[in-house]
C-alpha cells in the first residue's frame, strides 16, 4: 500500500518530442542522397567519356561536397550550412546592411525612427473587439501576415499542488493543439519578459492609498519601504502572439487590416477566455499604445524609466508606430548593440533530452541578477490535422530506414524508431502535432556586462538541459523575431526551411 502511495505522488513527465528528419544514406538528408548518387552517376560518365584521370578529379570535387554535408558540430549544423552563413555575413557587412541610423539624422525615410530589419515595412493599427477592448493589429506585407498580442498575468506555481500544475499543463496542451483548428492561424509565441522593477508603480500606489492622518512613524515606514523595495526587485510579463494569414485559404483574395480587424475581434474573446484555464491568469488584447511601449524599450531599455514615471504621474506618452524604433544599432557576427544596450540572442538547438518535468525551465524564465533585461520566446507553428498524419508516417519510415541501413544499428537509431512510433501513435489517437523552438534574449546596458550576462545564459542552459547557440551571423533578425510580436521566420527564409531539413 505504501508503494502505491508513493507512486501516486510522483511528479508527472514529459518528453518524446522530436526533430524532424529525412531518409538518407551515411547519415544524409534525402538531398544529401541524391547527390551523392547524382555525382557516382556523373563520375563514372566522366571515366567513360574523358578519362581516369578527369573522373579522379571529378570524384575529389564530390568527396570534398559530401564531407561538407556530413561533417556537423554538436548543434547539427553542417560544415556547408556555417560556411555559407559566414559568407552570407560578410556580403551583408560589406553591403554596411550591419548598421541602422534613423531619425532627422538618420538614413530611415521621412526621418522618423522606423523599426530596422525585418519589421521595416510592418504597419500597425488598432480596432476594438466585441468586448469593447481596444486591440493592436501588426500587418507584415512581406509575409502577408497579421498578428494581435495578448497580454497575460501568470499565476505561478509557486505554492501550488502538483495536481493543479499538471492540469494546466494539459489545458495548455489542449489549447496548442486547438489553435490548427483556428482559421487561417500560422504560428503562435509566448514571450516572457524580466526586467529590473523601477518603483513608479510602487510609489504610485502608496501615494494614492495613503491617509494624510496617519501616524509619522507609519508614513516614515511606508516611505522607507518605498526607496528600498525596488532595489534588487523585478518585473516580468508575458505576452502570447498570434499570428494570421491574410487569405483565408491558399490562393484566396489577401484581406486588409480592416477586413482583419473586424474578423479577430469577434474571435480574441474566446482566446483570452480559453488562456485562463492554461495558468496563464486574466489575459487582455494589448492595445496599440502598450505594444509601442513594450518594442521602445526593447530598443532602449533606459526608457523604460522615462515611461513608468510618467504612468505614475497618470500620464500617457504618445507614441506611434514610427516612432519606437532605435536611433541607431550595429549588428555584430555575436552580439547587438542598441541604443543603451548590448543584446545577446540564443537559439535553442536541442529540447531536454529523456523525460522532464512541468518546471524544467523555471530557472530559464526566472530573474538574473547578471542580466538587466531578459525575453524568452517559445515559437509554435501548429500544423493541420490533415499534413500531421503523412508527417509522422514519413518520419517512422525514416527512421526505419536509419535503423535498417547497417546490420548494426547504434542505440539511438532505435530509440529514435521507438520515439517516432509513439508519436504516430498519439496522433493516430487524436494528439495535435506542432513545430517548436526557442529563442532566448539578454540584454545588458554596459557593454562590459555582456560576459557576465552570456556565462548566465550558459548556465540556465545547462540547468535546464537545453542546447542553445548564438544565431550567428543574424542578430539583429534574432533580436526583433524575439519580440512578442509574431514573426514566422521561416516565411523570410531565403532557403526554405524544408529544404534545410532535407540537407
């Protein structure tokens, strides 16, 4: 009996998450595959035609390519795959695509302080849902796509019984695999945010609340706490994004921001009201104003000051969606330097590895005394229910044939067997299928930090099992796609991430 006892208070786990991959010989991709029989073909065509010595150089151009494709680091990333990151990264830098001057100083038209890189051509409009609550709509006419932002107030587990943690855990699941049911919905992300806590709201609130009767010694206390509570403390926010596409179906008309607007808002009421049973607490559509503020001081985390003490003082700064970007930023090979800040952006290469349990990133997503501004950004791409079923059939088969290409297969070739089976078989069972990653932020106001602050993410990364790599190469794209403002990055892809896949 008390076996059983013991067992019932386990804590739950999860896991069984899984790359996608591609048949292929020698540990390539299906395109890897193919070239490689390609190039035998040619090589002995060569032999046929021109002779030995023309087919041994045409065999040394084909060995070299495929050791290019096979040799990979601990991150999987292929010898060919860097080196065309590195020379993509230096057309860029010669190009001087790495700098960005705005303002009536600046390079950015109409001398305003448009938003750099990815978000250059993103417009943004507001409308207002059937609740009466204003919401803000991001256009990219780039990718076609319009993103509305929730704001959320999680109600932490701290304190909380692991049965009431485990049920969140599976409303959240529910609430991903739902979102394929949504019409015409291509991606969602979850950001969360931590930043030093300013005190303007504190001292707000006291000032408001205080009894001009009171008692000296009491007021004398309320003050003291109020100049001391703020040091060391913190602020974090969430924000989950979602992202549409204008056409309601492929080859469909593109609709506009008001077509959009007037669509989303009979729909966000049912978002937000189904987030709630997620643990993520009361969420609201973020309206236009708080979605400037939030991407200004992204760009300048010393505004954030500028703005608290203004709300705390009831008043309202005005800014426009031209007017949030930075005034200047240089884009490095590792880094990002922004107005008053240096950023360092992490893409995560590997899930935890085995079975993990509901707070596996709690030290991820918590405070760091190292980092004076942190964001990290779950990415999701759900995928339709009618392409789920052929994509986990054609990842059994390839992992099948891995397993099956040598007459001793290693360890990992049939768990990896085993892994895709089970995740067959959930979907045959009605379980959703989604497409995931993580990117993660750290922001420093001294450049001089920017050690401290990546030996911080090193370590969360490590606590939590998670295999990180700077983005290379591409900072500056990694910085804005790690805004809680909805970007699909495959979409802007110049090599479809398909193909990637395949290499």
């Amino acid at each position: 009996m008390a076996v059983v006892d013991e067992a019932a208070r386990s804590p739950r786990t999860y896991g069984n998450w899984r790359r996608p991959t591609s048949p292929g010989l020698l540990g390539l991709g299906s395109v890897g595959t193919a070239v490689l029989l390609g190039g035998l073909i040619f090589v002995v065509m060569t032999v046929m035609v021109a002779g030995p010595l023309q087919g041994l150089a045409t065999a040394g151009v084909l060995g070299l390519v495929l050791l290019l494709l096979v040799s990979k680091d601990r991150h999987g990333r292929s010898l060919l795959s860097r080196a065309v990151t590195r020379v993509g990264w230096g057309m860029a830098r010669s190009r001087g695509s790495h700098l960005y001057r705005s303002g009536p100083l600046g390079r950015a038209l109409w001398g305003t302080f448009q938003l750099p890189g990815l978000l250059a051509a993103s417009r943004l409009s507001e409308h207002t849902d059937s609740y009466g609550r204003p919401f803000a709509l991001l256009h990219v006419p780039a990718t076609a796509h319009f993103t509305v932002v929730l704001g959320t107030e999680p109600d932490g587990a701290a304190l909380v019984d692991e049965d009431q943690v485990d049920l969140w855990v599976s409303a959240w699941g529910h609430w991903l695999a739902t979102l394929a049911d949504e019409p015409g919905l291509d991606a969602a992300s979850v950001t969360i945010e931590t930043a030093p806590d300013t005190g303007s709201r504190l001292r707000r609130e006291v000032a408001l609340n205080v009894d001009p009767n009171a008692p000296v010694f009491a007021r004398a206390m309320l003050d003291e706490v109020v100049a001391r509570y703020p040091i060391g403390s913190s602020t974090v926010r969430a924000f989950v994004a979602l992202t549409f596409n204008a056409a309601a179906r492929p080859g469909a008309r593109k609709r506009t921001a008001e077509e959009m607007g007037r669509e989303l808002a009979a729909r966000i009421p049912g978002l937000t009201l189904s987030l709630q049973a997620t643990g993520a607490g009361a969420a609201h559509p973020v309206p236009a104003q708080e979605l400037c503020e939030v991407v200004r001081v992204a760009y300048d985390p010393a505004a954030a000051t500028l703005i608290d003490e203004a709300h705390a003082v009831g008043q309202t700064p005005e800014l426009s969606w031209t007017e949030v970007g930075p005034t200047a930023h240089e884009a490095s090979w590792d880094a990002y330097r922004h107005d008053s800040a240096t950023s360092v952006t992490w893409a995560m290469t590997t899930a935890p590895q085995g079975l993990v349990q509901a707070k596996m990133l709690a030290k991820v997503l918590a405070p760091h005394r190292d980092i004076a501004r942190k964001r990290v950004t779950l990415l999701y791409r759900p995928i339709d229910p009618a392409r789920a079923a052929a994509i986990v059939e054609a990842d059994l088969r390839a992992a099948e044939f891995r397993q099956s290409a040598t007459a001793k297969p290693a360890a990992r070739d049939i768990l990896a067997v085993r892994s895709a089976a089970a995740t067959a078989a959930e979907e045959a069972a009605g379980a959703g299928l989604v497409n995931f990653g993580m990117l993660i932020t750290a922001s420093v106001l001294d450049p001089a930090d920017e050690a401290d602050a990546r030996a911080a993410v090193s370590y969360l990364a490590s606590a939590a099992r998670v295999g990180l790599r700077p983005v290379y190469g591409a900072q500056d794209s990694a910085f804005t796609a790690a805004l809680p403002l909805g970007l699909v990055l495959p979409r802007h892809l110049k090599v479809p991430a398909e193909l990637r896949n395949k290499l």
